[in-house]
C-alpha cells in the first residue's frame, strides 16, 4: 500500500476531528455545565475493585526507534543521521534516558522515567502485526479486531475479550467499556453495551445549557421513557438514565486530581483525565479505549526536539499524571499502547521516516512487571531488517494483548481462540511482562 | 471552488405533497367517513411512508392515506415517472456532482504530488510541516475536499427532498450492499462516480448488471483490493524483486456479502478459485479507470463451486464467476432476507422471505420484479411490523427534518479553513449532517465491507439515545446550519394558543396520529407563559424536541 495522501492521511488520524465534534456539541447550547447536586443519583448498580484495561492507540504508525531508542545498536546511528536521539553517555543535552544499556527512553518521555524506575512500566519493543501491510487502514483495522490480516472477523478484540470476561451479569455495569471516542472504535465493535463517548461532560440532557433548563428537560425525557414497555428502544432509555446518573455522581466538569496530578491540555490529557476519574469512582469500568494521533511523521520527524518529540511529550505527560493521579488504585490497572506499525529504520530524504513494520509497545500499571525492555531485539544491521528496510517483529501483538486478557482481565486460556480465532497462543509465548 | 461559497436555499413547501395533485390514474376515493378506519388507512400511510422512504412530510400520511396506499406504492415503483423539481432545483447548485471521475482522480494524484513537494521543502528547511498551522486548500486539494462534501450534502438533500423516496431508500440500501469506504486510498476520489455511475444506474435493472458494475468499478476493486491481485510471477522493481500474487479480499467478500453469503457451503478453495479468475481485473492508476491486464491474469483451468472454468477464459473468467454466483439460489436467498431485514422486520417472517426469493430466482435477478413483490406482500403491509424497527442514524435525521417540513441547506466549505479538523468532509459542520458522525454512522467513511447493519437494534444504544435528545433539542430550537424546521407549515391551521391543538397537528404530521399516552401526558404539561401575558401557550420548540426524541419517533 502506498503512503497516504494528505487527506486520507488526515483521515486516519481521526482524533483531532473527533476531538472537534465533541466541542462541538457543548457548544450548541452555549457555556455552563449540570451541576452534580441536582438530582439524587439512584443506588450505584456497580461494585468496585474491577480490575481495569486502558487501551491507547497511537494512531498514525509511531517510530518506535525514536520512542525506544536503541542506543547500543550500531546500525541505529548509520541509519538516522539527522534525527537519530543521542546515546545516554554522549553527555549531550537531548540525550535518550537509559533503560538497560541498550534502549533509552526518547528525552520527551522524561515523565516516565520513575515509573520505569518503580517498576510498573514495561517496554516490548519490535512488537506488532507479522502480516507486512503497511496502510494505516488496514494495519489499524487487524490490530483492533485482533487478527493478522482476517478481513472476515467483525467484531473487535476487546469485544470479544469482554465476552469471555468472567462476570457477574447483576452487576454489570452502564459504563463497563468505554471508548472516549466520537464514534465507536473497532476493538470495541460488536459489544452492545459498550459506550463511545469523547467527553464525559457532555454525556447528558442539554449539555451547556442552564440546570435548570436542562434538569427540567431530563425529567421529561426520563417521564417518556418510563412507560413499561420493555422494548429495546425503552431499555436502551433505562441504560441511557442510569448512565447520566452515574455520571452525574461523578461529575467530570468538576474533577479534581490527586496529589498534584497534572494533565496536559488537548482531547488525549482529557481522555486520561476522566478514565482515571472514573475508576476512581468505582462505578464498574473495566475497559478503557482512547486515541492519539499525530504518529505520522513522514517529514522532519525531529530528534530530541521537533514534531516527534512534542507528540512524545504530550503522551508521556498525560500518562505520567494519570499514574499519579490513580495512585494506590493503579494496582487495579493495566494500560496497554499500541500503534498499527513501526516507521522505516532508515530517515527518509525528508528528514522523516514511512512506513515501517515493528514498533515499541508499552505496558504501565501496578499489575506490571515493570523497569525491563521486554522482547527479542532482531537488530538493525541490513540483513536483520524486514524487507531490508524495516524494523523486524519478533512479538506478535496478539501475544502481548492475550498476556493481558488471561492475567490481567482473567480470561481462561481455552477461551483464547474465541479472543483471537485462529492464532494458537499460550504463556509459553507471552511476553511475560504480567508475571 | 468559487461556486461553493454560495449558499443555496431550497425550502419545502409541500413538495412532498405537489406531484400528488397530478391526476393520478387510479380512482380518487372519497374521504371516509368513519374514524377507526380513517386512523387504519393513516397507519398504513405511515408505515409506507416509514418502510419505502424516510418517512412523512408535514400532510402527506393524510394524502397517501386518501388517494391509497397501493396508489402510493405503485408510483414509487416507477421513479422516472415522478417529478422532483425540489431536488433538482437543490442539486443544480453543487458543482462537483457530475464532474467525471477522471477530473477528480487527476486531482488527487496532484494533491499527492504537491504533498510530496512540501514535504521535501520542508525537510529542506528543517521545520515541520505540521507546524505550518492552518493554510489555504490548494486547488486539487480543494476540489476532491469539495466533491466529497457535496456527495454527503446531496445524500441528505435527497432523502429529505425526494419525490422519489423508494429510489433514495434503494440506493442507500445497494451503496450499503456493495459498501465501500472514502477513506481507502483512491476511493477518495472514486466514491463520488461509484454512487453515481455505479449504483444509480442499475438498481433498477438486473441484479447480475448492478453486480458487474460493482465488480467493474475502481472504487470496489481498490477498496477490496483486487486491483493488486495478479498471478504469481516475480516482478523486477530495480534491483529488487517483488513476488506478486492473489489478492483473495475480493473473491472472499463477493460470496460472502454480495451474493450467497456465508452459510453458502462454498470453501476456501472456492475463495482462492473466485481470486484466481479475477486476477488482472484492476485499475489504470493514472486515470483511475477499469483495466484487464491480461499479464497478470491466471489463465490455469479452475473450479468455483463444483463448476469448472476452462483454462484461457481470460476477462470471461471473472464474467462467468458472476454469472453462476448472480443465479445461484443461495444468492436469491440472501438477498431476499437482507431486503426483508431491512423493509420489513429484524427477523422477517421466512414466508415473506421465501416469496422474494421465489421471484428473484423464476425472474432471473429482475429487481423490479423483486422490489414489486416485496412491498405488495401481504408481510410487508401487515400493522404488526408497523414501527417494528428503529430508525438508523440517517434515518432518523432524515425522518425528523422531512417530518418538520426543513430547509436543507448545503454546507459549502470555507475555503480558508481554521485548520485540518475543520476540512470539508469533516464532522464538525455544525450541521444536523454531522451529527451522524457522533451517532456512529458517518455515510461513505464506515470501513467494514459488510455496511451498517440492517439490524436495526444495533443503532438503539444508550449512547445513542443520549445523542438523539441533543439532536433534537438543538434542531428544535433552529441550532444547525443545515436545516431548520418550518414551523409555520408544521403548524398550518392549529391554534398555536392551543397545546392540545398544536400537540394534534404535530402528531398528525410526523406521526400520522399514533402517539403514544406517555409521551401525550408530557407534551400536554409543555407551556410557558409569555412575558407580557397571563395566558400560558405551548412551550413550541420543546414540544417537537420531545416528540423528536420520544420512543415513538425513534421507531419506523
């Protein structure tokens, strides 16, 4: 597949649009929000304690080597004359963070570097998909559903995961999956009960318009939906009320971090911002989904500082302050990132880097066993590369996304295939990273 | 595009209603005289009006109901028939809508160029292009940006303004069976052309024709591939060697959503054969058309589900390919239900099922002949299913602004826009239109090739529905640019002082009569008292966004 053009491209990195869209729905009934203490919310229909899943994709095909830098490769210097991260012990500023020797962290992901150091951010470098497409709208659609290259599979992974989820059907709760998405990601296709919802704070009767024209509102629809017809329209009405409810309770336009957490500003620090409130909220989510674009570097990536690097930034800072900001729940939670493809281990003769195959994959949480690169380095001398050109994978993604779903969310290893049809994986194949 | 910079009006006056004043051949009833029966022929105008278009304009379930329904139904089996000047009037003003395909592609491959271009300088210049903030469209940039925006503005503009609202109905019915997706490299550039040429054309022919077309056209063959499949043979790119082979994508998808479906019995060696006689069956890259490359073409001797093709049969392979899958019973079957899924019930009744698929297998694919036997069946036309399915995001937007008689005006993008998020094509209009994209289903960007489901259960989620009350409440108090509802018609003869009164002309006109009492009892409360009066009136704009996100209004 060829690269993208501009506007595909753009299509691709639906983030910002959909980022826009949410705005945008405040905006049409001007400033202001609901207050929390309008309504008494009814009983939690939730428990807490779940054990969370918070899924990010990087969309757009991150450069692993510049996220992880391979410092201890020789080839990685050849490769990257102008945008190569200068190696931990060059003294330079902008140099990479040292891991191990042998991978540092890009300079940007200063944030992470104690998270590393505390143990509970893993590294599985030259991850992803073995299949060799390089489109973003394929490569985005197999990882998500969760298979090399099966354009038949419909569903997502993580929809399918959530079904094979042990589970106490009583307690289920209205905010179980939630994407903070416009429209409903494919991981999470197929999963009725899953929620697409960019901003929490607009998820409510009349968002922006004045309490007590939108309480009064509320009451109305509430009184509609209430006949007992039990069809799916009004069910979906139940679902919907207990959902504002719940949210009400929480109250996002409100929220407050611990302990100083500071998030960045823009749709990914939000996204972060309320998934962290909600679970600290307890009120019964167990997947997470969120986005961030702008991986698509294909021009003057940068090195230590430029476009790379500013991603890089905003990603580590909302990750960083979402850690803190969890604190002791963070034993709950496993943030996993993932990204379509990796980039061209060679710059391009635009200072950028195309299309590529593997790339860094992160782990984060109390549940990891963090502060180790994890993985196979396949090198990048020119006959270790795929294709001569790319990073090689020596981890399929569904390996480090099954070590999630059995250790992490419980899922029986005998339930795998229906996670991942036709992909045989088992512990002996996890990356190990959970233990 | 300097044209776009026009804004178009083309309001509604009736137009739904004009053309029935044409003498029509049927004999005109008189008005019934007696109540029960006049609210069972006004459920029945409805639920046509619903299932065979997006639903009523302000008047028209009382004139179907009068002239009757199969008077109805028999005009909208003959679309050229009717006239549709509204629409016409509408669409003559998007000047993208009828440029050949070729010009469109030949922009995009500019655009790709002149991005190449400044990368490169970019990268001269040590600063990131992303950094450039925002910039006007270049002229090849803007012109495909424009030829999408409009496709999607024409979309809405028919199913609101149509005389000929089976037709609309169908093409969206057919683009969802031989989906296809924008986003997918020159589908970019196709997508306008394969609605157009692709679709338009022939849903009201063969069957197996609208099969070949799609077959046939760029947008299918880049959108599932084909255009890539070849033969196995190494191919020399420089120094390198590249080893070409089939593509299966296209044979996989063609048996399984565009004729006999999944449960057909059919193998994975019939997907490799099906792939195997479609090889050389691509795309001239420079203009964006049909090419048979005969170097690339399989010519050893297959077998697709038991049937033999010779060897050397050339571009005829993938002909006959179509052909046997076009007759086949399975094909009929699965058409037959989908058709039913959509126009009668989430799980039809199998005797509705199998009269469709009678018809279309002793008419040999004739889909009018297909068409006339589902909307006359006895299935169709039973009040049991009357509001069985939930209206899909179109839908519903549709329905709500044809049910309020709106304006629908088209967004033309500013051509100096605030940056990249704000691109034509894009969500955030502000316009009921782009609502869609926050209701999970954005026309001509939904990746799947299986289309939006025809499960209407799949659109009712409590995301969703918190989405609709907003829709509602936004479009009711006239917030999008798009469209806005007429009041003035919506309420044509009502007291507007009188709630019971302005509450019987509204579920009247968009619901034909049948609200629900639990939505009635909440309408009834809806007054507010002017400022300068003591006398409270009907608190309007609230009234229709409630009906608009009542139970009754999600369901068709």
């Amino acid at each position: 597949m060829k690269s993208p053009t501009p506007v595909s491209r753009r299509f691709f990195l639906r983030q910002g649009a959909l980022a826009f869209a949410s705005i945008g729905a405040g905006a049409l009934f001007g400033p202001g929000f609901l207050r929390s203490s309008l309504f008494a919310a009814e009983p939690l229909r939730t428990k807490g304690g779940k054990r969370v899943l918070v899924c990010i994709f990087q969309r757009g095909a991150v450069d692993g080597l510049s996220m992880v830098v391979p410092h201890g490769d020789p080839h990685y210097y050849r490769l990257r004359s102008d945008i190569a991260i200068a190696t931990p012990t060059s003294g330079k500023p902008g140099s990479a963070i040292d891991l191990d020797g042998t991978f540092g962290l890009h300079p940007a992901l200063a944030p992470l570097r104690d998270i590393y150091g505390a143990g509970e951010l893993a590294v599985l470098h030259a991850c992803g998909n073995p299949n060799g497409t390089r489109s973003h709208f394929d490569a985005q659609d197999f990882m998500e559903a969760g298979t090399d290259h099966d354009k038949a599979l419909r569903s997502g992974w993580l929809s399918r995961m959530l079904a094979s989820c042990p589970e106490d059907s009583a307690h289920l709760s209205p905010l179980r999956a939630l994407a903070m998405t416009g429209q409903m990601p494919r991981s999470l296709e197929g999963d009725p009960s899953a929620l697409a919802i960019a901003d929490l704070a607009h998820f409510q009767v009349a968002p922006g318009a004045r309490p007590a024209y939108a309480e009064s509102l509320e009451t109305d629809f509430r009184q509609i939906y209430a006949s007992s017809q039990g069809d799916a329209i009004h069910s979906a009405g139940d679902n919907s009320f207990a959902a504002i409810d719940l949210l009400r309770k929480v109250d996002p336009a409100h929220y407050r971090p611990t302990d100083g957490a500071t998030y960045p500003t823009g749709p990914f620090g939000r996204s972060l911002r309320q998934i962290a409130q909600l679970i600290k909220s307890d009120v019964g989510l167990e997947v997470a989904f969120a986005n961030i674009g702008g991986w698509d570097t294909h021009a003057n990536q940068g090195g230590a500082e430029g476009q790379l690097s500013d991603r890089l930034r905003e990603f580590s800072q909302a990750l960083a302050a979402f850690h803190r900001d969890l604190g002791a729940k963070m034993s709950d939670v496993l943030v996993l990132t993932m990204s379509e493809f990796g980039r061209t281990a060679h710059q391009n003769g635009n200072r950028g880097t195309d299309h590529g195959h593997g790339t860094a994959f992160f782990a984060l949480g109390g549940p990891v066993r963090g502060g180790r690169v994890y993985g196979r380095w396949p090198g990048l001398a020119p006959d270790q590369l795929y294709q001569n050109r790319d990073l090689a994978i020596t981890t399929d993604f569904r390996d480090f996304f099954a070590e999630a779903a059995v250790r992490h969310m419980g899922v029986t290893s005998g339930d795998l295939p229906k996670v991942f049809p036709e992909f045989r994986t088992d512990a002996a194949r996890f990356p190990g990273f959970l233990g | 595009m300097k044209s776009c910079l026009c804004r178009i009006v083309a309001t509604l006056p009736l137009a739904g209603l004009a053309w029935m004043v044409l003498p029509v051949a049927a004999a005109t009833r008189a008005p019934d005289p007696d109540p029960s029966s006049q609210m069972h022929s006004n459920a029945e105008a409805l639920h046509v009006l619903n299932r065979m278009g997006y639903g009523p304009t302000p008047g028209e379930v009382q004139a179907v109901a009068r002239e009757g329904v199969d008077v109805w139904i028999n005009q909208q089996l003959d679309p050229q028939a009717i006239p549709d000047p509204a629409v016409d009037a509408a669409l003559a003003h998007l000047g993208t809508l009828n440029l050949p395909c070729t010009r469109i592609v030949e922009a995009f491959r500019e655009e790709a160029q002149i991005r190449r271009e400044r990368n490169r300088q970019a990268g001269l210049a040590g600063k990131g292009v992303r950094k450039a903030g925002p910039r006007p469209l270049d002229p090849p940039e803007a012109l495909v940006a424009d030829a999408f925006a409009q496709l999607q503005d024409a979309k809405l503009i028919r199913a609101v303004l149509s005389n000929r609202q089976l037709n609309e109905v169908l093409v969206d019915f057919w683009f969802n069976h031989f989906n296809i997706d924008a986003r997918k490299d020159l589908d970019r550039a196709t997508i306008e052309s394969y609605e157009r040429d692709t679709i338009r054309p022939h849903i009201w022919g063969s069957f197996r024709d609208l099969l070949g077309a799609t077959a046939h056209s760029p947008a299918m063959l880049v959108y599932l591939d084909n255009w890539k499949s070849s033969r196995v043979f190494p191919l020399r790119r420089g120094r390198r060697v590249v080893q070409r082979g089939i593509n299966e994508n296209y044979g996989r998808e063609l048996m399984e959503l565009h004729t006999v479906g999944v449960d057909a019995g059919y193998t994975q060696a019939d997907v490799i054969s099906v792939a195997r006689c479609f090889t050389g069956w691509t795309i001239d890259p420079r203009d964006g058309e049909f090419r048979y490359n005969a170097r690339w073409h399989d010519e050893g001797d297959k077998v697709v589900m038991g049937v033999r093709i010779p060897a050397y049969g050339g571009i005829d392979d993938g002909e006959r390919v179509l052909d046997l899958l076009a007759s086949s019973p399975a094909t009929a079957h699965h058409l037959a239900l989908e058709l039913c899924e959509r126009f009668i019930a989430d799980h039809p009744p199998q005797s509705a099922v199998d009269r469709v698929a009678s018809v279309f297998l002793s008419t040999h694919g004739d889909l009018p002949s297909v068409y006339r036997c589902l909307f006359t069946s006895p299935e169709f036309l039973d009040l049991k299913y009357a509001g069985a399915k939930s209206k899909s995001p179109f839908e519903f937007i549709a329905s709500a602004l044809r049910a309020t008689g709106a304006s629908v005006v088209p967004v033309i993008p500013d051509p100096t826009p605030q940056g990249p998020e704000q691109r034509p094509g894009f969500a955030m209009r502000q316009t009921a239109f782009s609502m869609l994209f926050q209701m999970g289903q954005q026309p001509y960007t939904w990746e799947p090739p299986t289309g939006f489901s025809e499960n209407s259960s799949r659109w009712i989620t409590s995301g969703a529905l918190v989405q609709r009350f907003n829709f509602s409440l936004a479009y009711a108090a006239g917030r999008f640019r798009d469209a806005r509802p007429n009041y003035a018609e919506l309420l044509h003869g009502a007291r507007r002082s009188s709630t019971d009164s302005v509450i019987a002309a509204l579920d009247a006109s968009m619901l034909g009569g049948t609200l629900s009492p639990a939505t009635r009892t909440v309408l009834e409360r809806q007054t507010v008292r002017p400022a300068h009066s003591r006398q409270p009136v009907p608190a309007l704009p609230r009234i229709l966004a409630l009906i608009l996100g009542s139970p009754d209004f999600q369901r068709r």
